[in-house]
C-alpha cells in the first residue's frame, strides 16, 4: 500500500499533469471502478434484512454512482476524445443465499477496498495540480473514509468476536497481496518476452545484414 502510494505521488507530477490523454483515462477507469463497486453492493442489498442496515447500505451505493458520474465527467472535460473502455465482465463477489456468512466475507471484502480507495484517492488529490479533477478527489475520498468505517462497522454486527472478523479482513488482504503478485508476474513474463524479443531481431538483423553490408561497400569500391 505504501508503494502503490509512494509511486502515484511520484508518477503523477510526471504524466498527469502533463499529459491530458492520461489523466482523463485514469480517471475514466476510477469511474468505472465506482460504477462496479455500486453494482457489487446492490447485488448483495437484496440479502439484508435489517432496514436500519439496508439504508445504510443503499447510502453507501447511491454515493459510489456519485464518485463513478464525477470522475466520467471530469474525465470528458479533460479529453475531447477518450479511448473506449467497455465494462469488464461482472461477477459477483457475494454469493447470493450465503447467508451471514457470506455477508460477512462480503463486507471484509468490502473494507479492504475501501480503505485501498481511500488511501489511492489521498495520494491523487495531495499530488495532482489544482483543478477539478483534485476537488473529485477530495471529496470522494471523504466519502471513502465514510465507506470504511461503515464496512467495518456492518462486518462487526455480523462478526461479534473481533478475532473472527480481523481475520475475515487479513484473507482478504492476503488473497489480494497474492492477486497483486501474479499480475506483476504475468506483466514481466511480458516485458521479459518483449526483451528477448527485441534481441534476437538485433541479432537476426546483424547476423542477415552485416554480409549484406560488406558486399555493398565492395561493390563501391
């Protein structure tokens, strides 16, 4: 988290503010993201009960449709024109009927990502310039902090012992720790690929061309 941290402080003085192109599909995505968040929470809504817990669940979606509209309008105001970036698959991360139990891995799940957002959205909104873009985030990561102690609260009503519930949130981090590795793995796999790649061009192309070459410069001479 510190390092995602530390490298969007470090990387956004660099291209967001100087690149408009990056900055407005950045934002693009974090809207989508939003819009998916809303999209997991009211799918796990129809399984709540209690009204009192319902209303603050549907608060919770009605202000993740919020920050993914903002962040799709700040995005358009940025770039006239935007890459298309079609929804990704929806699966749902709580699993209908699950009960308590699922609910209960459902807002670990949930709280992991927020506090995640939080700390993303802080990092934008202390390195970005000033602008529209830096209100979006300054108020969605607000609204973030709001979401994090909410999880956290609905996951200690479904977990009464603390121990319990703690270790509901370190699978989740553990699980997304483990996520994270694997992509960086699939992502040098690539760029080592990419390097191989290049390197037997250059070779290919010195071994085929350097005969060439030669005949060329004898043929001048």
């Amino acid at each position: 988290m510190l390092l995602r941290r530390a490298m969007i402080r470090l990387g956004v003085p660099l291209l967001w503010r100087r690149i408009a192109q990056v900055q407005a599909a950045r934002l693009l995505r974090f809207g989508i993201t939003e819009k998916d968040s809303e999209w997991q929470i009211l799918h796990a809504l129809d399984d709540v009960d209690d009204p009192a817990t319902r209303a603050r669940v549907l608060q919770h979606a009605l202000e993740e449709s919020h920050h993914a509209a903002e962040f799709t309008r700040v995005s358009l105001n940025v770039a006239e024109r935007l890459p298309p970036k079609p929804l990704p698959p929806r699966a749902p991360i709580y699993e209908t009927g699950s009960g308590v139990e699922g609910l209960a891995g459902f807002a670990a799940y949930a709280n992991v990502g927020e506090v995640d957002v939080f700390e993303q959205f802080d990092a934008y909104a202390a390195g970005i310039g000033p602008g529209e873009a830096r209100s979006v985030f300054r108020e969605s990561k607000l609204d973030e902090l709001g979401h994090v102690g909410l999880t956290r609260a609905i996951l200690d009503e479904l977990v009464p012992d603390k121990r319990r519930a703690d270790w509901l949130v370190t699978k989740v981090r553990l699980r997304r720790a483990w996520d994270v590795w694997l992509r960086f793995g699939k992502t040098l796999g690539e760029i080592n690929t990419t390097l191989v790649l290049t390197a037997l061009y250059l070779l290919a192309g010195l071994l085929f061309g350097w005969p060439a070459w030669r005949r060329l410069v004898g043929e001048k001479r």
